[in-house]
C-alpha cells in the first residue's frame, strides 16, 4: 500500500516529498471510487437488509456530504457526493450551526432520494442528536427544525476520524486567483473535449468535475479539483492583435498640425525628455497627446464614461488619465462632460439634502376658522364604507371622522361636510386639502365659491402642506389597529371612539386636548367618588368663559411656538433655494409617477423606470413657498405646480467643446408632392 506511508505519526510533522507513485495510487483511489463498480444507486422498491446514510461535516469555509446505500454504515457504498462552499453570512454562524447548514443542506440536494424512507445521518458533531430535543430555537433554527420536519432521518453521533470521507470533502482547497482559475478551468474543459485517439486518462478525468462541482462557483470547483494532478502547463489561448483605429489615428495626425498647442511640440520636445514623437504620434511622460480636434477628445469621454456604466468622474478619470493627456483634461471630464450628460441627470437618484426650506402655514386667528381635509382609504368594506373622510380644526379643537365610500361624488361630500362640520362648528373661512379629485371638481370650488370659503390645495405630490391632516390620519389608523378583527372588519363602529379618545388627549402643540379648548371643560370619564358640588354661580360661569379665551390664546402662542421648532428642525437637513428662474429648464422627479409608467406595458419593473423626466420650462415661481409652475404636456393630467424638493436644474451640454451630444432637430414634413409641411404653435412658425 503506497499510500499507507503517508498515514503515520512521522508525516504529520514532515510530510514526505509526493511522488509519482504517490500520485499513480491517488489516482487509481479515485477512478475506483468514481467508477460504476463503487458507485450504486439507491433501490426504494426492494431495498432488503439496505439502508440509507447521509454523512455531512462542516470546516470554517466549507460543508461535505456523502449519501451512501448498504447493510451497514462501514460497508454502504457510495451514491453521490457534494461539497458547497459557505458564502456571506455563513462564514459567521457558530460551529453548531454551520454542522446543521451541511445537514439541511445535504437534505435539499438529494430530497427525491431522501424524502419518504427512513435514514440516518451521520455527523461528528454530538450536540445535534438532541437537536429535537432543544427548547429555544432561533428564527433559523425553527426554519431549519421545520424543513428536516418532513424527513424521517435519525441524527448518529460518530467520531471524527471515522467520519474521513465528508471531513476531507469540507476542506478542498479554494482558489481565489482569477487568472489561475481561468487557465486551469479552460486546460481541463479543453481536455474534456479530446478526440477519441488522444490520452485516455485525461479524457476521462473531467468526470469527476461533475461529481464534486461547486454549484455556487464552477470555476472554483474545477480549481479545486486541479490542485491534486501533477502541474501541466495550461494550454495557451490564440490572441487576436489589438490595434488603434486607423480613422482615429489620422485624426491625431492631422489635429497636431492644427491645434496651436501642438504645434509648440517640436520646439519644446529639444528640452524636455518627457516629449517624445512615436510613428507621427506624441506622447509626455508614456501618455498620448489628444488635440483639440473635431470630437477627438468627446470620443474618449464617451468610452471612459457612457460606455463604461456611466460611473462617476473618479472611476472615469481613473480609466483615462494613465493613458492619455491634454490640457484641462480633469477639469474638462468633471465640470463639462459629466455634469451635462444627459442620461446621467434623467437616471441617477439625488444623494443630497431635498432642498427648499420649511414654509408652516400661518396659525389661525379663531377657533373653526381654518380647517384641513382629507381621505383615509381605500379600507376593507365594513359597514358598506372604505374609506374615512378626516375633518381637522387646525387650532386644535376639533376632529371629525367620517365613514364613506369611496366613490363619493363632491354633490355627497358636500351633504357630509354640512351635517358632520358646518351643523356643528358653523363657516369656516379656509380648506386646506390635497388635489383629490372632489377637491378639485368644479361643483366644490363653485360651491366654495358662492360660500365665500377659500380652497387651499397643495401642490402636486407635497403632503407636507396639509400637515395637520396628514399626522390625524396617521394617529386614527394606528388606533384603529386595536379595533379590529382578524377579518380587519369592525373599523366603522370604532371610529366614534378613537374620536372621543383623540378629543381628550393632550396635543403636543397646542398644550391642551381639543375637548377643553372646544368646550372649556373637561368630560366625565369615571362615576364622581365624592358628591358634586353645588352648580356655580354666574360670575364663576363669566370666569370660565374668560379663561377659555385665555386657553386659545395660549394654544395659538403654542402653535407658534412649535411652528418655529419644527422649521428650525427641518431646515437642518435641507439645502437653500436654488431659486430658479422663469424660462430655465428642470427635470422633474417620477418617484410619485412611476405608475404611469408602469400601466403603459407588463412586466415592467419600477426600478427600471427613470428616476426623472423632461426637461420641462419654468413658467411661474413663487418664493414664498417654494414651488414653481412647469410647461407639462398637454395630455398630462398632473397639476404643474410642483415644490421645489421635486425639481433638479439641467446643466446644458457645451455645444461648442461636445457638439456629438446635441440633438438634431427634425426636419420638415414632406409630402408626396414634394411640399414640406411645418406645425404651426401659438401662431408662430416653428422654422428657424
């Protein structure tokens, strides 16, 4: 036995040197363990005294298996074998859990042999026999307990230098050299695919490849499996010459004859070393010279850039700056060509602060004078409603919660608002709401109209403006959350509670809950343990009443006391107004209109979609609040105003350093005969 040698206590301190009989033998091991006269499979219709046993260990970076088929674990022959290597956060999970991944693991790849039959799974890892037994799991324990639920596996305890064959299968080497990798994976894949008359030996070898290939990582399995033949050379791959374009290098030629920079090259090529002429072309310090020649230098920008994954200017300028040189070339790729590419401002996301500082809307002068609406929905159908119709004094003194449909017309909003606000807290004289289509319906702004209550809508896609509803909507779904079932029905007759709980809790801002500052009091909650007083006497009444305006007051004081906080708070992550000007163009963000998107085709993915459209022409700005009108198409139904968080200024493209970047205009309609035609918008002409 040649290989018996290398067994004993001696080599485990100096290994003796591997010869080619050493290798002979490891070789001849090998093709009988892989041969069909070793290998069997597993026969489920008469199995006899045959049983099944999984084998698994795990190392730090790796788990083996063997699945084997016989009388007894010792004399089972082998059916399959695997090894897969731990990636990512596998590397870090604790030894238990590593044996149990190359267990749950094995269990998946042979799952049609497994499932159904008894078996035992061997492991040299004592602690998982009373893996079953344990009482706290983990969330990936209780994942893994789950999935091994469905086999009818018994886990045997075996020592570790038994357990040989799925120890040495956990620790085969790993090469992470790309190139090596490469050349060895293409000599045996070569070899793979001998004629028939060439070295036997090596035509049969890749069979074993695909017993043990890594599936995460064939090139690595192929690697690995290389590690244990002598060393041959890999075969050399045929290379094609690369060479310049000879357009390209005609170009250089002939813009050293017409830049003037270039021309100084002759002369100050006597006394700097770093200038040398190579076949007509010149290069400083190994770089080529590119002149300011047709659109020799816009080239370049367009393979180190739009070609290479429109990437940043350091990962850009990284690719061009070892290889070639002009003056300003940095500044040119940083400030010129990258800023104004095109593709880059429509889909790259904005990493900086939104911009725009914070505008409150100022607190009302009277109690149900100003008021904010809005829509919770659409909800399960509970009591023929979905959705909630959200009323907010934005004093801070009342809130009504509405039950209705969603397919409200404004004539039934109308009906709602009278009988649930108007009955009640009488005409405000402002709304402040979003642009949902009731609010902006012409039979709402007639009727506000004719009331003399003025209609504050928001801009498109800024709830931010109608704050105070948005924070009582969030407050009435979070408590509805403890209403309802598990059918999440039961929400509508809930919400003349969660009002009442809301009316008589203290808000943040104002100091005080909405029921005292409405009524001047405060309700009974719980049955009196004392007997009541006598009822107070008119001047006491006269007091209350002067201290529920002082009560207002104080809360109006609070309101703009925390007005300022919160501006003060906000404009700390935000950037200054760019402040646009009237006639300049923005791309406009599609984050809130992705969706439109979406509807013009299937299987479309939002991340694919555009981060921003346009570029569209600024109309109207408004200062004051930080939003401005755009030039939208005529088939959008998006209202134009938008906030400025939501604009991003074009940078123009330099026609003159990059004039391959523009776009052509189109040409004129011809007909057939031979008459040009021309579209005619806003009674001009569009000929230049």
């Amino acid at each position: 036995m040649v290989l018996n040698t290398l067994t004993t206590k001696d080599c485990d301190k100096t290994f003796p040197e591997w010869k080619g009989e050493h290798q002979a033998a490891f070789d001849a091991i090998k093709n009988i363990v892989t041969s069909p006269e070793c290998l069997t499979v597993i026969d489920h219709a008469n199995p006899g005294e045959n049983k099944i046993f999984l084998t698994t260990d795990a190392s730090d970076t790796r788990m083996g298996a063997v699945l084997s088929y016989g009388p007894t674990w010792h004399n089972a022959r082998p059916v399959a074998f695997d090894s897969v290597l731990f990636r990512g956060a596998e590397l870090n999970y604790p030894v238990h859990e590593k044996e149990l991944l190359a267990i749950v693991t094995a269990l998946k790849k042979w799952r049609a042999d497994l499932l159904g039959s008894e078996f035992f799974i061997y492991t040299d890892h004592r602690t998982l026999e009373n893996f079953h037994k344990q009482r706290d799991f983990s969330r990936r324990q209780a994942r893994w307990m789950e999935y091994m639920s469905q086999f009818e596996g018994r886990i045997v305890y075996v020592k570790g230098d038994d357990n040989s064959v799925a120890d040495a299968l956990s620790r085969l080497p790993t090469t992470t050299c790309t190139q090596t990798a490469e050349e060895t994976a293409a000599w045996v894949f070569d070899e793979k695919f001998r004629e028939e008359d060439e070295n036997e030996d090596l035509r049969m070898y890749p069979v074993c490849a695909v017993l043990i290939v890594d599936r995460a990582n064939t090139i690595c399995a192929v690697t690995d499996l290389l590690k244990s033949r002598p060393s041959t050379p890999p075969l050399s791959l045929p290379v094609k010459e690369v060479a310049m374009n000879e357009e390209f290098v005609a170009l250089l030629k002939e813009g050293y004859r017409l830049d003037p920079w270039c021309l100084k090259f002759e002369s100050a090529a006597r006394g700097m070393s770093s200038f040398q002429n190579r076949d007509g072309l010149w290069f400083v310090n190994g770089r080529l010279i590119i002149p300011d020649f047709r659109n020799l230098r816009g080239i370049l920008f367009q393979l180190v850039h739009d070609c290479l994954g429109h990437f940043g200017f350091r990962k850009a300028y990284a690719s061009l700056r070892h290889d070639y040189y002009w003056p300003n070339m940095r500044t040119d790729l940083e400030v010129s060509y990258i800023p104004a590419c095109e593709e880059c401002q429509r889909n790259k996301d904005s990493t900086r602060w939104p911009a725009g500082p914070l505008h409150p809307l100022p607190v009302p002068d009277g109690r149900c004078q100003s008021i904010a609406m809005d829509f919770v929905g659409p909800l399960p159908l509970d009591g023929g409603y979905d959705t909630i119709l959200t009323i907010t004094d934005r004093l801070g003194l009342d809130i009504q919660l509405v039950p209705c449909k969603s397919t409200l017309t404004a004539a039934e909003l109308a009906k709602l608002f009278f009988d649930r606000w108007y009955c009640e807290n009488g005409m405000p004289e402002d709304i402040v709401s979003d642009r949902d289509k009731l609010f902006t319906s012409s039979f709402w702004r007639s009727l506000h109209a004719l009331t003399g209550i003025k209609l504050k809508c928001s801009t498109a896609f800024h709830p931010q403006t109608d704050g105070s509803s948005e924070r009582t909507n969030k407050t009435v779904v979070q408590a509805l959350r403890y209403f309802v079932d598990r059918a999440q029905k039961g929400w509508a007759k809930a919400l003349p509670q969660v009002r009442f709980a809301i009316m008589n809790t203290v808000n943040a801002s104002t100091g005080y809950t909405p029921f005292f500052l409405k009524t001047g009091r405060f309700p009974r909650l719980f049955p009196p343990l004392v007997k009541a007083a006598q009822a107070p006497e008119l001047k006491d009444t006269v007091s209350a009443l002067e201290g529920l305006v002082d009560s207002v007051a104080d809360a109006q004081d609070a309101l703009v006391k925390a007005k300022v906080d919160q501006a003060a708070e906000a404009n700390k992550t935000r950037r200054d107004d760019p402040n646009f000007e009237v006639g300049e163009r923005v791309w406009l963000c599609t984050r809130h209109r992705r969706r439109e998107y979406l509807a013009k085709g299937q299987k479309r993915a939002a991340k694919f979609m555009p981060r921003y459209d346009g570029p569209y022409l600024i109309l109207d700005r408004n200062l004051a609040t930080s939003t401005y009108t755009l030039l939208l198409p005529e088939h959008s139904n998006t209202h134009p105003t938008f906030h400025m968080v939501w604009l991003k200024k074009v940078v123009e493209n330099n026609a003159g350093k990059w004039p391959e970047r523009e776009h052509q205009r189109p040409g004129a309609v011809v007909t057939e005969e031979g008459t040009e035609e021309w579209e005619v918008v806003r009674d001009a002409i569009a000929i230049t």
